[in-house]
C-alpha cells in the first residue's frame, strides 16, 4: 500500500510537471486531483508515511506549495501571452494565503507553549488556575489539514481560472483561503489576549506549592517508562489507595497521565527535574518504585524521601534481581525466594533493607477448590514476551506456543483461554508472527464450537450496561482537540465514593464478562479487562513460561505448567529456575498436555499438591497477616524511618536547606 502511494505522488508531481510546461489543461486538472486525493489517503489512512515525508523535507507545505506553482505555471504557459497583469493579482493572493498560513503556524507555536504547563495533575481541583479549553485541533496541531482544508478553495479557483482563462476565478479561490487563514489566525490568537492566556509557569508552581502543603502527601508512588508500560504502575493503584496515609502518585513523562488507570489517588506529572526537586520541601515520607528507569535516579537525589523499590512482579529473571535496586532505601519483595535471590546474586543489595510484604494484588485472588467445576476444563495460556536479551527461553510463543495451542484445542473438553503480554512481538518479530498464528488457530476452533449453547440476550444486554457503567465511572472523554491543560481543567477532584463505587463496578462486570460468553467458546484477551487476577480465578490451569505470571498464580494454589524452550534439560531447567519446582515441565513439542490435564481432572493424581503449597510459601510468605497488611507496615516503618532522618537534619547532620518540614508534620495517618 505505501509503494504503490508514494509510486502514485511521484508520478502525479512529474506528470503534473510536464503538463504544466506543455501546456495540458486537462492532464494538468487530473493530475493535480489526484495529487490532492493522495493526500486526503495520507492523512486518513497513511499518518505514519506523513511523518515519514516530512523527514525527507517534502511535508505537506512542500507538496501543496509545489502543486500550486505547477498550476501557475500552467496558467502562465496557456493564457500568460494575453493576461500577463490579470495573473498578478491571483498570484498575489496566492502568496498571502500562504503568508498567513506560515503566520498561523508561529502563533500556533506560541500558543502550544503558552498552554504546556510546568505541572500536570489528575483528581485535583484547579480551578483556581482558571484553565481554558485548547483551540481547535486544526489550529492548533494540525497543520497539514488546514494547509489542505482552507488551500483547497485557492487551489480549485486556480484550475477553474486554469480551465476558463478568466484570473478572476484565481483571485476568488485564493481570496476565500486568505479569509479561512485571517479567520483561524483571530481564532487562535485570541488565547492569547490577556482574558484567555494560560497561567505563567510562576503562577502554577505557586499554585502547586499551595495544593502540597494542604494536601500533605505522606507517601505515594513514583513512575517514569514508555507508554507500553503502564501496566506496571496501574497494578500498585489499588494497594496504594488502601494504605494509611494521603496518598500520591508522581509521573515524569505528560503522555503517561492518560495511562494511569482509574483512581482517586491525586496523580501530578513533573517532567522537569528542577520542578520534581520542589517534592524535596512537601511533608511526602516515602516513595514506591514499581520499575527502573533513567529519570529513576533524579528523584532519588532527595533526601527527604525515602524510597523503596517494589518491582512490578517477580520471576527468576536476572531482572527481577537487578542490580540498580541497591539505589534505594529498601527493596520490598514478596517472599523468602526473592530475598535469597538477591542474596545468591550478590549485586550489593543489604540483606537488613530487604522486607517481604507479599503481593497485595493478589489478596482477592480465590484459592484453590479441587477438580474442575463445570463441563469444561479452563486453561489459561499467558506466555510472557521475548525479552530484551535474546533468550529463546524467556518466551514459549516462538517455539513452543502454537504446539501447545494444538494440544489444548484438540481436547474437547478444555476451554482455552489466551492472554499474551502486551509487549509481545516488540522486540523479536518472530513472537509477534508466532502471536498472530495462534489467534487464527484460537479462532478457527471457535467455529468449529459455534453451534454449542449460548447464553440468551439477557446476558449480553447485562454486559453492556456494566461495561457501559464501568466506562462511566474510569473513562474520561474529551473532545479530539483537546490538550493536556484541558484534560486537567476536566479531571478535578473525582466525586466522593468514586473509588468503591469503581471496585463494585468492576466485580460486577467480571461476573457479567463471563457470563456473557458462549458456553465453552475460548477466548483471546488482550484489553486490559478482565485483568489477570480475573482470569486466574476462573482458570483450572495455568501454562505460562518463567515470568512473574507464575509467581502471582501460585496465590491460588492450583496447577501449573511451565514451558521449557531455554535448551536445558528438566533437571536443570528446574534447578536453574526455583518458581519451576512445583511445576509440570512441558517440552516444546507439548506432548505432556494430555497428561497434565488429566491430573488435573483428577485431583488424586496431583502429585505436585505439596509442592505448591510449600513453593507458594516461598514466594509469596504466609497468608496471614494478608499481603495488604504487611505492604502497610512496610510503608508506615519506612515513614518513621524518613521522619527520624528529617529530625536528625533538623539537629545539624543534615545540611539547613535540606530541613524542609518543621517539627510537628503529620504523622502517617489515614487522609
């Protein structure tokens, strides 16, 4: 598709060209339509090969430009003998429009900048800032739509002048693109007229030092990464809320604000360091870090905070025992594995700043009842993705994934269902092939099931309202044009109850989900809902590769199954990776599915009961107190930690400028 519109753009442009210098008035008005038309497939269809153009220098005023200077040209060649001072005149106008459009191209410029402002926030009232609604996309970030949209009538007034020999038509044309841009000009610029201007930068930094110190954020979560790795920080959102304290969550990067899922919890984007050093004089205590990052170490350069790293999930990854943790305060794991872990790899993590809180996300994860209920077997597939590194044994989708798929499908009596990692095919393109064949595999045996039961209308119907309920209460909806200052004029304090009403919404839904899915159809889940924990609790098995998928499952005590693509052999694969000892090894060729799911149709034949038991132990400590318990105590002893270091600064240790909060900050309590 892309060869054959840029064959069509380049070929459009040479015969426009040669027709313009022949001159051809009707070769001249086709190809300029269809220059025009591939344009308006560029925009609609094509946007990455717009950005792709523009790195070439032929964006879109190039093109446009040039097109227009063809059809001058052409003008000029036919009637130019007879109507050499009548051609001024559209000509003329012609340059103004495009003057102006450059015009508005600067303003928009300003106009960007004066709206990007120093901090962003999410659940807070600012109001008093007296945040604006940004300007119309079109102005304001769309320059190749309006290039295109307020140039058409110059562009058709030049054909039809082209066509008719009378310039008058040029003029016409151009002069109704020149009142489109004076028009979008008056529109943009005035938000700048002093009514309108967005707040200084002095101004909201005032405002946000307002809002710290009556807030008084005592604990809270920090986050920088990729747009693809949300997922990482939404799953501390829940545990976060239901800690003692006032609770708040601090982003690096603006894009991220959207990605944050659904909470109450005050979230504020501080892209620029030296405004991130401003949390240095807040009364906040202590900070969570669910993952690493460059931008990591900015934050950890306050010494007013104190920080622990709480990963997001655990495995036998080197990653889960990297060796940048050493930078915090505390490294907060789930179990005893996870301590000896860093033990065994010796990276300078202290043995004292290591606590075990379990994984709180886990709490409302159902523990295992025996045999499998109902007619069919529930299998979950999550296989992890390919990793930075190359490892053929971090993902089972290459060599593995489709073999296992045939084997669950070929069973009448499993319902498979499947849930890939967003990232995967990201870095290898083989996993992401890999990925799509299963899906055509999934989909066709979902055919061959069609004529099985189905629930009744009810059902879907009960869905959509809960979808649509859920929606309502954790999806903001903004207009197309809208820009981060609007969406922060929109998402102010959340209503009260917000938060439990989010929490009963979305069990709800999950019970509705699944419910509304044709009896034994399997599935392919790639949308954030149903999450894992949801999946997990209506899976009999779970088959996954080493990621922290499986450490999280083993809250349920059920069985598993982990597949072997590393090379090594069953005993050293199991002695190589501690989560795979409670585990049923599969080999590539997944010829042990038939067994597996027949031990765990009869419960009598697990043999790997124990195990699991005493593995679950290990990674995840005990049951009691629960992991929401414990991650609270971690946090309320890292709090004390932070005051006393703050007191002793006070008393001369720490240098004056650094003693930010006076005696008598609040203590760690329930906002």
């Amino acid at each position: 598709m892309r060869g054959v519109i840029i064959a069509v753009s380049a070929v459009s442009f040479v015969l426009s060209a040669v027709a313009a210098v022949v001159p051809n008035v009707p070769a001249m008005i086709a190809t300029t339509v269809v220059s025009l038309a591939v344009e308006g497939v560029l925009y609609r269809w094509q946007r990455g090969m717009v950005s792709a153009f523009a790195k070439t220098h032929a964006d879109v005023t190039v093109r446009h430009l040039l097109c227009d200077i063809l059809i001058v040209v052409a003008l000029v060649r036919a009637h130019g003998q007879r109507q050499e001072t009548d051609l001024a005149a559209p000509l003329l106008a012609l340059l103004g429009f495009y003057a102006l459009h450059f015009l508005i191209q600067a303003v928009s410029v300003v106009v960007r900048r004066a709206r990007t402002l120093p901090v962003l926030t999410r659940n807070i009232d600012a109001s008093a800032l007296r945040l604006t609604a940004a300007p119309p996309a079109l102005l304001l970030r769309r320059a190749g739509h309006r290039l295109l949209l307020f140039g058409l009538p110059a562009t058709a007034g030049l054909l039809t002048a082209l066509a008719t020999g009378d310039a008058l038509w040029g003029v016409a044309g151009a002069g109704v693109s020149v009142a489109l841009a004076l028009g979008g000009l008056a529109v943009l610029g005035s938000h700048l007229l002093p009514g309108r201007r967005p707040p200084s930068e002095e101004a909201v930094l005032k405002w946000f030092d307002s809002w710290l110190a009556e807030y008084r954020p005592t604990i809270g979560m920090y986050f920088s990464g990729g747009a693809a790795s949300a997922y990482q920080a939404n799953m501390w959102l829940q545990p976060l809320a239901r800690l003692d304290g006032r609770p708040l969550i601090v982003l690096r990067e603006r894009f991220m604000m959207q990605k944050i899922a659904a909470t109450d919890v005050p979230v504020v984007c501080l892209p620029q360091v030296h405004h991130l050093m401003r949390l240095e004089h807040s009364t906040l205590q202590a900070l969570i870090h669910p993952s690493n990052s460059g931008k990591t170490s900015q934050v950890l350069r306050i010494p007013t905070i104190k920080h622990a790293f709480v990963n997001h999930g655990e495995s036998d990854k080197l990653s889960s025992c990297n060796p940048y943790a050493k930078a915090y305060d505390e490294v907060w794991v789930a179990g005893p594995e996870a301590r000896e872990r860093y033990a065994l790899a010796d990276i300078g993590v202290d043995d004292r700043d290591v606590v075990e809180i379990g994984r709180p996300q886990l709490d409302a994860v159902a523990a295992h009842r025996g045999a499998p209920e109902g007619e069919y077997t529930e299998v979950l597939y999550a296989p992890t993705w390919e990793g930075w590194d190359g490892n053929p044994g971090n993902t089972s989708v290459i060599a593995a994934g489709e073999n296992l798929v045939r084997a669950l499908l070929a069973d009448p009596g499993v319902r498979l269902v499947y849930k890939p990692h967003p990232l995967t095919g990201s870095v290898d393109p083989r996993a992401g092939a890999a990925d799509r064949r299963i899906r055509e595999l999934i989909v066709a045996a979902c055919r061959e099931r069609a004529g099985g039961p189905r629930p009744g209308p009810r059902s879907a119907a009960e869905l959509a309202r809960r979808t649509a309920e859920l929606d309502r209460l954790t999806t903001s909806v903004f207009r197309d044009a809208s820009d981060a200052m609007e969406r922060m004029m929109l998402q102010g304090a959340p209503e009260p109850g917000r938060a439990a009403a989010v929490t009963a919404a979305t069990a709800a839904w999950v019970e509705a989900y699944w419910a509304a899915l044709p009896e034994g159809e399997h599935q392919i889940v790639t949308e954030a809902r149903p999450d894992v924990p949801a999946c997990f609790n209506r899976a009999d098995l779970l088959i996954s590769d080493v990621s922290s998928v499986i450490s999280d499952f083993m809250a349920s005590g059920k069985p598993y199954a982990v597949a072997n693509t590393s090379g090594l052999t069953e005993a050293a694969f199991r002695e190589a990776f501690p989560t795979v000892r409670a585990a049923t090894v599969l080999t590539p060729d997944a010829a042990g599915v038939p067994d597996l799911l027949e031990r765990v149709r009869k419960p009598e034949l697990d043999d790997l009961r124990e195990a699991r038991a005493e593995l679950k132990l290990r990674l995840l400590g005990p049951s009691e107190p629960s992991s929401q318990v414990r991650f609270n105590d971690a946090m309320r002893a890292l709090c004390e930690e932070a005051l006393r270091r703050r007191t002793t600064g006070q008393e001369g240790r720490i240098p004056g400028p650094r003693a930010a909060v006076v005696p008598g900050e609040p203590e760690l309590t329930k906002g």
